[in-house]
C-alpha cells in the first residue's frame, strides 16, 4: 500500500507497527492535488513516505526542524513524532480550502455580476474537488477516531489529547467543505 501512492486514508495495525496512510492537500494553478504521505510507527520508530507535490517540493518539506525541536523540547518518543508531522499536514490542508472557498466566491461572484462571462464548466470543477476533499477528510477523521478511541498499543494515552486536536480540526474542514457545495 505504501508504493501505491492512490489508497484512501487508512490505519492498519500490525504486530508492532501501525501502517498509515493521510493525504496532503495543495491547491495550485486552480486546482486541489491531494497527495498520499504514508506513516509507519513502531515503538522506537517512525518512517514517513512522502511524495513530490505540484510545486516541486516534497509535502513534508520544512518538518524536519518541527520534529527535531519536539525531540530536543519534550523527548516524548515516536507516537508524538508522528502527532507532529500529521498535525503539520492538517494545518497545511487549510490553505487549499481556503483557496477553495476563494474560487468558489469568485465563480458565485460571475454567475450574478457577469452571467454572459460564466463558464458552468467551473461550477462543476469546484464541486467536484470539494467531493475530493470530502472524500479525504472524511477517511482521515475515521483515522482519527479510531486513534482517539485508544485502538491501538503504540499510541499511548498522555498523547491522544493531541490527536484529539488534529481530529477536532479535520471535523471543522469536513464541515467547511459540506458548507461549501
């Protein structure tokens, strides 16, 4: 699962790991890329498997000095590792929504101010990215539940407050986006 980069996102747990899959949301040149990041945790590890965005860049560009100064400040261990680097790309996912709901406005904007200028192929584009977004989102919650639910081991419960937070903001873009249709 982790070679192919198109799988919903998922938890599996295994004997001494935990296998997940999250996507990371870019929004450029007027479309929504959702990109596949994969997590493996152990008890003394985590692995990530990222991919190259839109833009040329790595999606977990830039974490490296947020997990490092997490290890230096708290030396928690993997579980909060990988809390940060999952927080890291549900902040990010903000910007793609926003840009969004932007466009969006935008093509509502033209439908009553320029009627004869808009394109319902647009309409259509918006819409079928919110799906996409949606889709994601709300896999990733379903992660997160069963996270928050204490299903698994390798997370342990002095960290599930903080995957709590990452929960409580997927919700609020699940939300945004059903607001948005």
């Amino acid at each position: 699962d982790a070679l192919d980069d198109n799988q919903l996102p998922k938890v599996e747990d295994y004997p001494g790991s935990l296998f997940i899959v999250f996507n990371a949301f870019t929004y450029a040149q007027e479309k929504v890329t959702v990109q596949e990041v994969d997590f493996f945790l152990g008890k003394h590890f985590v692995v990530s498997i990222d991919r190259i965005g839109p833009d040329g860049k790595p999606q977990l560009d830039g974490i490296e000095q947020m997990v490092q100064r997490e290890m230096d400040e708290n030396k928690l261990g993997p579980a909060f590792v990988l809390h940060t680097m999952l927080d890291v790309i549900v902040d990010r996912k903000v910007f793609a929504i926003e840009a969004l709901e932007d466009r969006l406005t935008t093509t509502e904007d033209a439908v009553m101010e320029r009627p004869s200028d808009f394109d319902p192929k647009s309409l259509q584009q918006i819409r079928h990215m919110l799906v996409t977004l949606r889709k994601s989102l709300f896999h990733e919650r379903e992660v997160f539940v069963k996270i928050c639910r204490k299903d698994f081991s390798l997370i342990p419960d002095k960290a599930i407050y903080q995957y709590r937070d990452i929960y409580d903001h997927l919700a609020r873009f699940f939300e945004l986006t059903e607001t948005l249709r």
